[in-house]
C-alpha cells in the first residue's frame, strides 16, 4: 500500500527526453518513496529503461528536475555525472543485460563495489602499499559485509569462483548484490526477474520485500513479469510511448482500463484493413 | 588455406593421399619457381641470373612426401582436439608457479658466476632484464586496465632521454636520473592518458601508436636538444654507491676496485648493472604485485571487464585509466636509463613501433596479467633474437615461435589469474 505519510526520497518533475527528433520519455513526473518497491512498467519501447539511465547518470535529460533527498540534502541528478550520483547520491542500478566483472570472483565482484570507502581508507593507495592497520581492518570489514551479502543471496560456496561461471539467476542476485554492497539510498533493478523460472523469482520477491524492510532504501523497478510486479511493488508507474497513462497502487493499476488497453491493444483491431483483421480472427 | 582446412581421411584411401600430397607439391612449385628456382648472381661485377631447378626439384619431392607422410601419420592416429593437445605442456598451478619463480631467482641471482657465464651473457641478460620490467610495466596498462597501448616505447624513450640530457647538461648522476625519469615518464603516461579518456579498444590503440611515433619524430627532428638521428653518446656510466668503476680512478673518488682491493676488471661494471636493474625489477614486481590487490588494482581490472558498471557503482573511470598510464608508464620510464647506460649512446632508431611490439609480444605470449608469464616470455623472445647461429633466419624463426606460441597457448604461457583475495582459502572449495 502507498502510504503518502512516507519519507519522499526520489521526485521526477517534468522528465523528458529527446534523442533527435523522437520524445523517448516526455514529461514524467513521480515520486518514489523511502521503504517501498515503485515500480515502472509499460510495454516494450515505452522508455522505462531510458527513465533510469536519466535517473543514474548514463543520459542527461533534456528537460526536468530529478531530486534526490537524502538526510544530508538535496541531490539534482540531472545535473551529476554518472559515477558521482553513484558515489554521492546513493544511487545504485543493475542492468537489463546483467554487467559483472565476469573474469573476477564473485567476492572481489562485491569489493569493488566497495571501492570509494577503501580507496580512502587506503589513503589513496599510500597507506595500502605500506600495509597501515587501518586500511587491513577496512578490508576485513569489506569482505564481511561481501560475506554476509554471499549469505543473503546463497552464493557463499561460490565466492572464489569467476562470476562469468555462475548460472543466470545467480548471476542476476549476485548484480543486486554488488548493487548493495554500495549501501545505496534507492536501488534501480532493471528487469530483475528476466530469465529467471518461477522459483527463482519467488526468492526474488523474498529479496527485495527483505531489501525494503531491513534496510529501509526505496527501490525502484522495471519488470516485465506481472506476478513479481503486483506481488512486491507498493506503487506503480505505466508508461506508455514515453508518456505515464497510469499510476497508483496495484490493485487500481490492475483493472485501470487505460493501462489494459495499452498493454492489450483492445481497440486496435478496427484500424487494419477488413482483410486483415479477419485473417487474424479466422486464426484464433 | 584450402589445404589445410581438409578433413583427415578417416582410413587409408590410396588415390585420395596421392591426390591431397600432390595438391601440396604444386602449392610448393609455384611458390618455389620465384623463391629457389632463380638466383640472382654477381659474376664480373654484372648481374646475371643462375637458375636451380635441381634444388627446386628437391624441395617439391620433399613437400610431397612430408604431406603424404602427414596423412598417413593422421589417419593412423586418432583424431584429438585443441584441448587435448595441449596437455603434453606442463599446467602450472600456484605452487609450482611459486617453486619456479624461485629458481628463476635463483638462477637470475646466481647468473654471473655460473661457468659458462660471460660478459655476453651477462650483457644479455641485463637486456632480458629490461625487457622484463618493461613488459611488467605494459601488464598494468594491457594486461590489468585492459587498455591496449601500442606506443609503449615512448615512456621507455622518455626514461632513457631524460637520463642522457640531466647527465650531459647538469652532470646528473645515474642514480640521481633515475627518479627523475620514472616521474617524467610517468607525467608523460598522464599527458597521453587525457586525450585518451574517451576511447576504446582499436581507437585506443590507433592513438598510442600515433604518440609513439610523435615521440620518436621529437626525438628525430628536435635536434638541439636531442641531436637528431645522431644520437646521444659518452652516457655515463652509474658508480657504485658513488665509486667509479674505471681502471684510473678519476682526481678525488676511489674507484670500484681500489676501494674492494681487487684487480681491475672491465665486467665488475656489467655485472654491477646487471644487479642494479635486477634488483629494480624485483622490487616493481612486488610493487605491483602489492598494487594489484589494493583498491586501485581491483578497480583497474573491474575497468577491462566493464566500464559501465564500474561508473555505476561509483569508481571514476578517468582516474582509474589515468593511474594505469602513470603508473605502467613509470614503470617503462624507469627502464629506460638502463638502456641508455648499458649502451652508453642512444638515438631514435633503438624507440621504434618494433619495440612497442615485441613489449607487446611479451605481455600477450605471458598471458595477459601474469607476472612470471612475462619472465619467460621475455627470455624467450629476446633468446630468440639473439639467434645468432640462424643468421637470416633468426625472425623467421621468431616468428614461427610465436605463431607455436599462440596455437599451442593461445591465452599465452602462463594464463592463470589468481584471485586478489579469497574468502575461503586456497583450498577452500575449489570445485
């Protein structure tokens, strides 16, 4: 349930974006909480993955506001560079097609993710090449937060195998993994549950639903797969051709005729030719 | 190649073999009529042409029955893949890894005493020595960061310039160059590194290999600083500890073998080089070695596998490939004032593209990453060159190695990466 009350921690005002002459996302506007899953769907080319490469950096928009509230201030992401809304905002994000350091084990996969906090206490490089204490205690502690992240997501066993070994659903918790060894304010899952069978996206739910709760970050979610999206998410955003026809919680989302009609294209049928249309009834 | 590329009889057909050898043996006449067939020869002081069909006959007769023998040898035998062919070469784990880094020490250190040890040798070895810190150097940009660099040999040349110009115009020291070519190669890595930032894979590699060249051109044509293709000579000679090695000690300084009471020696000053740099090339090895599994060393290799996803979890990619180029190119330019002082002249023609790839042959023969690949590999490769017995065709030779080389190993010798840490031990469960 959507509870107004909840800290705002994400707010899209007017997000649009334009390559050349095509509008991919045109004037979105949202707001994704603190411990609740808001999810983005729409059917494919609606522009929900160019939604989160605005939001992380990898595009600049072309009109809008994005607003990162944190408790040390206000974060305007359209105006950072990809990695410094990562490093400073508290921004995290999986891909659609998963991205790990596929020649690296898994565990050095999750301290990596933890490089911004070691290379400090490293002291750059410096204090790490003379062996200084601080730096041997701030790599214990990173790989017993990468340890207890392997416990969570069941790849203990593995940690010293190279990612790009690991099967598919693996792979996709180990990404989610990395993600949060950042210890990201709001976690972005591009198409989490893709390719994943239906056991694998029940502990999936069980993940993020866990996420949420212990950790009380705000995720946000692209996912084709409407059992994990009406299962998991608090909130829904439906794009369609860049635009949001719908949005609330999933039981209005769900029986909202706009977004069936956009997902079902129930009217359509009439615009083909006579000919057409009834090849394709003739079919069914 | 058509020939090659045909399926092994499976059982011995006799009109096919024939065939298939006979196919061979034209391949080889037409090749041998310009290659064998004709010779030309100065007879008088005039040009004629002497022809050698015999010869010519002699190569096609053994090219067919070397097929024929080829054919017969693989119908006979069973049929075996890649995989399996290469397991008559040695795998090498970390604990025969470590024993051979050892011996290789070990031999290294113990080198200019061996019996068959002579000033040759130990000349040579300092250059196998060089090429070694140079390929270790080159790992951290290729093999670590994954950012081919095809113009290495400028850092090499900055290192050994910068040398030869403090020595000749503030009467430097070696010892006191030394530092300072490591930093000038190094900002030199940084200067390329900013145009760079944005490019990847073969751009990348295109825009190194036009800074080489930019190097050497400079180096060419700005002849009041560097005397052009003439080069620069009379480098001095690195002291020990500050005592000469020379026969007459210059007014005011004891010389190498006054100072120990030992007889003058010309090789004490060879083999005191030959140390220095091995000792140098350790100490980068554990250096880098120290560097790899710290924060910059885990982000340098996250960067080859994937830039995006390091930008999104926060790394700064421009100064994770800046580091690279400095640090790879400190390495290279520390290397260069010991060529510079073992020739005791340099000029442009030793910083070629050539060298770029040999450094480059190195680091890929080694396996990507692998500091004792790199050790032999560079043994091999210089040993090769060295080939003296072969004449003209020592990099024929050179070639077909490396051509073995990449078939036999083709993620190089030694390809093994081993995990910067582990959370269960060596052992641990290792599947």
């Amino acid at each position: 349930m959507s509870d107004p009350a909840a800290a705002r921690l994400l707010e899209v005002e007017h997000l649009t974006m334009r390559f050349g002459g095509l509008v991919a996302v045109d004037d979105l506007s949202f707001t994704a909480r603190q411990r609740e899953i808001t999810a983005i769907i729409g059917p494919n080319g609606a522009g929900k993955t160019t939604v989160f490469n605005c939001l992380t950096g990898f595009y600049r928009p072309s009109v809008g506001r994005l607003a990162l509230h944190r408790p040390e201030g206000e974060f305007l992401l359209e105006r950072m560079d990809g990695f410094r809304i990562a490093r400073h905002a508290g921004m995290a994000r999986t891909f659609q097609n998963v991205r790990l350091f596929a020649g690296m084990t898994v565990l050095e996969n999750l301290i990596v993710a933890q490089h911004n906090r070691l290379m400090r206490a490293s002291l750059y490089t410096v204090g790490g090449l003379v062996g200084l204490p601080a730096y041997r205690r701030a790599e214990a502690a990173a790989v017993a937060k990468a340890k207890d992240w392997l416990d969570r997501v069941g790849l203990t066993e593995r940690a010293d195998h190279p990612a790009g070994s690991l099967p598919y659903g693996a792979q996709r918790r180990l990404e989610i993994a990395r993600a949060m060894c950042t210890d990201p304010a709001l976690l972005c899952l591009d198409e989490p549950a893709a390719g994943l069978n239906a056991h694998e996206s029940a502990e999936l739910n069980a993940l993020l639903r866990d996420i949420r709760d212990d950790h009380g970050i705000g995720i946000l979610l692209i996912e084709h797969d409407m059992g994990v999206v009406m299962a998991i998410s608090d909130q829904i955003v439906v794009l369609d051709y860049g635009r949001k026809i719908a949005s609330g919680t999933p039981a209005s989302v769900r029986n909202d005729p706009v977004v069936i009609k956009a997902y079902l294209g129930a009217e359509e049928d009439e615009a083909l030719p006579p000919e057409i249309a009834r090849d394709l009834g003739g079919r069914a | 190649m058509a020939l090659a590329a045909l399926p092994p009889p499976r059982r011995l057909d006799g009109g096919h073999l024939i065939k298939d050898a006979a196919l061979a043996a034209l391949v080889a006449l037409v090749l041998a009529i310009p290659l064998v067939g004709f010779q030309a020869v100065e007879v008088n002081a005039a040009l004629t042409i002497r022809t050698r069909f015999d010869w010519m006959a002699i190569g096609v007769a053994a090219v067919f029955a070397g097929r024929l023998l080829l054919r017969v040898a693989q119908a006979l035998r069973p049929v075996r893949t890649g995989e399996a062919r290469a397991r008559w070469l040695p795998t090498v784990d970390r604990r025969r890894s470590a024993l051979l880094a050892w011996l290789g020490i070990a031999v290294a250190i113990a080198l200019p005493f061996l019996p068959f040890s002579s000033r040759y040798v130990v000349d040579l070895a300092t250059l196998t020595a060089i090429y070694v810190m140079l390929g270790w150097g080159l790992n951290v940009v290729v093999g670590l960061a994954g950012l081919l660099d095809l113009g290495y040999v400028a850092f090499y040349a900055v290192g050994a310039y910068s040398f030869a110009l403090f020595a000749q115009w503030f009467h430097l020291s070696f010892w006191e160059c030394l530092p300072i070519a490591g930093l000038l190669a190094a900002s030199f890595g940084i200067a390329l590194g900013f145009p760079v930032l944005r490019l990847r894979g073969d751009y990348l590699a295109i825009v190194t290999l036009g800074f080489g060249e930019i190097v050497r051109i400079i180096l060419l044509n700005w002849v009041p600083v560097t005397n052009g293709p003439a080069g620069i000579g009379d480098i001095p000679r690195p002291s020990f500890f500050g005592l000469p090695f020379a026969a007459r000690a210059p007014p005011g300084t004891t010389s190498f073998h006054d100072f120990f009471h030992l007889s003058f020696n010309p090789d004490h000053r060879v083999i005191f080089l030959y140390y220095a740099i091995l000792a140098l090339a350790l100490a980068i090895n554990l250096f880098t070695l120290r560097l790899r599994k710290l924060p910059i060393g885990r982000a340098w290799e996250a960067l080859r596998e994937d830039e995006v996803a390091c930008r999104a979890l926060g790394i700064n990619p421009t100064t994770v490939k800046l580091s690279a180029f400095a640090i790879g190119a400190m390495i290279g330019g520390l290397a260069g004032p010991f060529f510079a002082a073992k020739q005791a002249f340099i000029s442009p023609e030793s910083f070629s593209f050539m060298e770029s790839a040999m450094i480059l042959a190195i680091v890929v023969l080694g396996g990507m990453g692998s500091q004792l690949g790199i050790v032999l590999a560079a043994v091999v490769l210089v040993g090769l060159q060295e080939l003296r017995g072969f004449a003209e065709f020592r990099m024929l030779i050179f070639g077909a190695a490396m051509v073995g080389i990449m078939v036999w190993r083709p993620r190089g010798l030694l390809a093994r990466r081993e995990p910067s840490l582990r959370l269960h031990g060596e052992r641990g469960s290792a599947a």
